[in-house]
C-alpha cells in the first residue's frame, strides 16, 4: 500500500503492488566479538564475513537453512551486550535441536508449552506462564525451549511441524 496523504482516513488508502521486506540481517549486542565469534562457529553455524577495518570489526553468521544472518562486531549496535531477549529459531524437531546444541556445549531449557493451554503459538516464554515438557497435544507453534549465546542473548526454539498456510 502507498501512504495516504496527511489528511487520509482509512478508507482513502490507495492499493498497491505487494513490496517485498524480507529480513535479512539481525544485530546482535556483545561484549566480546572473538567469544562471540567462537560460540557461533561451534555451532557450525556458516561464517559469511569476518572483516576488519580502522578499529571497527563485524562478523556475519547464517544458521543452517536460513535466510536471515546475524552481525555482531566492534561499533555494531548501541545496545547493551547481551540485552537481545527472544531471536526465535524455528526447527522441525525440537528435540533433534535440543540435542545438538547440548552435544556443542550450549546449555539449553528443558521443552516447555504454553501453561494455559491456549492456541498453539501463543508464544508465552516468561516465567510462570510457561509448562514443562512438549505441547500435549504435540501442535506445530506450540513446544518451545531456550538458549543464551556466549554474551547473553536469549534464543528461542519452536517447534514448527506443519505450517501455517501461506506462510
């Protein structure tokens, strides 16, 4: 959709052709960009940049079959190391995930659900609102576990089985 002029209601909004926003890169904030560095090669995660430039370095990293990266470097992001709370990954098997981080040293939450019960994908990851184990009825969206990375950051696995349509 174009935006519509200042003074445009609703319903004067014109039409447009589609526009294509595709996330591509996220900014991590870390203290330590070699520790940094060393945590995301261990997860054999692929190595897209490492480039130094007059006191200013960045690092890109592409998990597995994704299409967004990661950055993280000297003068990267203004925010504080480690305050990114919530980079979801989505795996097929969260279980599968779960292992191989473990096996990599990464230390992982247990596979925890939405407590309630409510719609699968509710995305409640915070203390209290949150169940152990799978989903109990083992609905896409709805199992998730995490992880911190060597600075801090928060990640989240959810299981994804069966997609949403169109999506």
């Amino acid at each position: 959709m174009t935006a519509p002029p200042e003074s445009a209601g609703p319903s004067d909004v014109v039409e447009a052709p589609s526009i294509p926003f595709r996330l591509e890169v996220v900014v991590l904030p870390v203290a330590d960009v070699d520790r940094a560095k060393a945590f995301y090669t261990s997860l054999d995660w692929r190595l897209d940049a490492d480039v130094s430039r007059e006191g200013y370095r960045l690092i890109q990293f592409t998990p597995p079959d994704s299409a967004a990266s990661i950055i993280f470097g000297t003068h990267a992001s203004a925010a504080d190391p480690g305050s990114l709370d919530g980079l979801l990954l989505v795996v097929d098997n969260i279980d599968r995930a779960r292992m191989d981080l473990v096996s990599r040293g990464v230390e992982v939450s247990g596979v925890f659900h939405e407590a309630s019960g409510g719609r699968a994908g509710g995305f409640h990851v915070d203390e209290g609102a949150v169940a152990s184990g799978h989903d109990p009825d083992r609905r896409s969206y709805a199992s998730y576990a995490t992880f911190r990375d060597s600075e801090g950051n928060r990640w989240i696995l959810q299981e994804v089985t069966d997609r949403v349509p169109g999506r």
